[in-house]
C-alpha cells in the first residue's frame, strides 16, 4: 500500500492520513500537522523538499510495527524512531534545510 497525502488545499489545520501499512511518502508542500493510524510495519519517504519546509507527524498504533526512514536523515534528541509500542502515539517532526534527503532533520518523542 502507498499512501501520499498532497494538494495546496491542506496548509491549513491538521490533516487526517487514515491508515498507514508498506509506504507511507511524506509532502513536504502539503499541511505541516498530520495524523494517522499505523498498522503495518512502514517505511516512510519525502517528495518536495525545500529550505524552510517543515511537518509534526502523530501516529498512533493499536498493532506496535516497525519502522524505516532514508538513512541519509539526520536525527536528534531520542534518536531514531524504529518501532511504535502498542497502543501508544509518536510525535515524528521533519524541517528540511535543502532538497536532498540528507536536509532533513528529525526529532521524535514516544508517548509514554
């Protein structure tokens, strides 16, 4: 399953991305706050990277799951998010500093 969410019509609020299982792309023109439920292991990408460009991501799983972003990101804080614990939410936010993948910066906190 592949899932994208765009359109010009989402920079505005928190938009809904449904469930999410195999590949999730994040756009970066589309809203900068988005929701889903993950339930399937996922491995995330980018299309529309820009200096300046940012998004918060919350993810809930009922499932737990495993998941993979480009190797090229740059992580702080906890580190890199690689698994989501049952029942419980992460808060995964990107800011890009350029086009390439290895422009992004991550940051990620676990609901505890």
């Amino acid at each position: 399953v592949n899932t994208t969410l765009s359109g010009s019509n989402f920079m505005a609020g928190i938009s809904g991305i449904n469930y999410i299982s195999g590949f999730f792309i994040i756009d970066f023109a589309t809203t900068q706050y988005q929701t889903g439920t993950i339930t399937g292991n996922t491995t995330f990408s980018t299309i529309n990277k820009q200096p300046g460009r940012n998004t918060t991501l919350r993810f809930y799983s009922p499932t737990g799951n495993n998941l993979f972003y480009p190797s090229e990101w740059n992580w702080y804080g906890n580190g890199v998010a690689n698994s989501i614990t049952v029942d419980k939410k992460i808060i995964l936010s990107l800011t890009c500093f350029g086009t390439g993948e290895y422009d992004v910066d991550a940051v990620y906190s676990a609901q505890i």
